[in-house]
C-alpha cells in the first residue's frame, strides 16, 4: 500500500534567513504559529565548529512574502526602537537622535552620526 505523499513534499523551498541556531529557531517557531512551514538546515559550507554554526532557515516558495513580513513585524516588536528610526527619518530626522536635518545632511549637526554613506 503506498504512503500518500504530502503536497508540501512536492514545493520548491527557498532560503529566507541565515543567522544563529538559536534566532533561526525562534524564527521558525514564530512562523509555525502563524501557520508558515519552514525547515532549518546548517548553512552551506558550515561544518559544525568551523563557521560558528550558522544555520539557515527556508519556507516553500509560495509562503516566502509571508514569511518576510512576519520576520520583519516580528523584530520590530523586539527591538521598537527602530520603528522610531524610521520614521524619524521619514520625517528628515537623525534616526539616532531625532534632531532635524533636513534630505540633504550627511552628518547630523547634534550628534554627529554620519547620515549618507559615500563610496569611495
């Protein structure tokens, strides 16, 4: 008699995140609660010790979008600050210190963070 074969086996899975063991798996915990399947391998290359074990986190393909937006939604609850940062900057605000600068600063006058980026 033949085991049915889940649809799940047949999709295509796609890597979202590379990190440590244990945020991957806190990823992947958070995304199974939001009913996102994912699966955590070690990353390419890593052999156990040598890369500081870093692991990679994948979700079928057609969940990858989903899966982002959750991660993304998931951090700024950890870590509200940087909402703030944002919308500081959205508002032509130091993401640091929320003095006004202006679009066109490239350090901020207050406190000295460096705002653009100049490649060389």
């Amino acid at each position: 008699m033949k085991t049915p074969i889940s649809e799940e086996a047949h999709e295509e899975w796609v890597v979202i995140k590379e990190d440590m063991q244990e945020w991957i798996e806190e990823l992947s915990h958070m995304l199974s609660e939001k009913g996102i399947s994912s699966r955590i391998a070690l990353a390419p290359g890593c052999s156990a010790g040598t890369c500081g074990c870093r692991f990679i986190l994948l979700v079928i393909k057609k969940d990858v979008q989903a899966a982002l937006v959750s991660i993304d939604e998931y951090y700024m609850i950890l870590h509200p600050e940087i909402k703030e940062s944002q919308e500081w900057v959205a508002q032509g605000r130091c993401p640091a210190c929320g003095h006004h600068v202006g679009t066109d600063a490239r350090v901020c006058p207050d406190c000295g963070l460096r705002l653009i980026i100049e490649e060389a």
